[in-house]
C-alpha cells in the first residue's frame, strides 16, 4: 500500500457507522496483510457521534484484523474528543498492535518511524 492508503482522514461531521465501514473496507483488503502501519486522521473532523457498541465494534473488527496481520503500528490523531482515543487505544494493551494517540500529524510520523 501506498502512503496514502497508509493514512485514513476523516473531516466534518463523522459518524461510527462510517468508522465501522472504513474498516471493513480497510481489513477485507487483500494489501492489509502487508500493512506495517496506519494512521487515522482526525484532525479535520467537526464532530463525532459514536456509541459505546460502535466503539467495541470497531475493537473488535482490528482485533479480528491483528489475526491475520498482528504486527501494526496505529497511531490515531485527533483533538476533538481525545479521550474517544485513548479509550480506543485501552482496547490493545493486550495486544501486538501498538495503538497511540496523538494530538498531531508530525508526532504520528516520527512515532510510525
């Protein structure tokens, strides 16, 4: 994958339907499986509407995901709502994903590299 299939950017008003689709999209990808990492861009967005089920869907499809690939960075960046981000994150900590939050794109970078 390209980096720009490596960098997933949301923006304007983001719903947890969208989130789940993405990654759907994301995993049923025949490239995923060479993916080393992802970052999931935030920055742009005005608001996020996402429940607590989407949320433990969304956990669940990357642990499903890290099966067939368990060795990826995934550095999430976003100021709205950061806390939305480091819950997400909590969900790997028994994982072989490493999951960040990140406040800006450049931290993202440096730490992917």
């Amino acid at each position: 994958m390209g980096e720009t299939r490596r960098v997933l950017k949301y923006s304007g008003n983001v719903s947890g339907k969208e989130v789940v689709n993405a990654c759907s999209a994301i995993y049923g990808d025949h490239r995923f499986d060479a993916l080393d990492y992802k970052i999931v861009d935030f920055l742009d967005i005005e608001s996020i509407q996402i429940s607590e089920h989407e949320l433990l869907k969304i956990a669940f499809q990357d642990k499903a995901a890290e099966l067939t690939n368990p060795h990826i960075k995934s550095a999430i960046v976003m100021t709205i709502g950061s806390e939305l981000g480091e819950q997400f994150a909590s969900y790997f900590d028994d994982s072989g994903w490493e999951v960040e939050v990140f406040e800006d794109i450049e931290s993202a970078r440096q730490w992917i590299a």
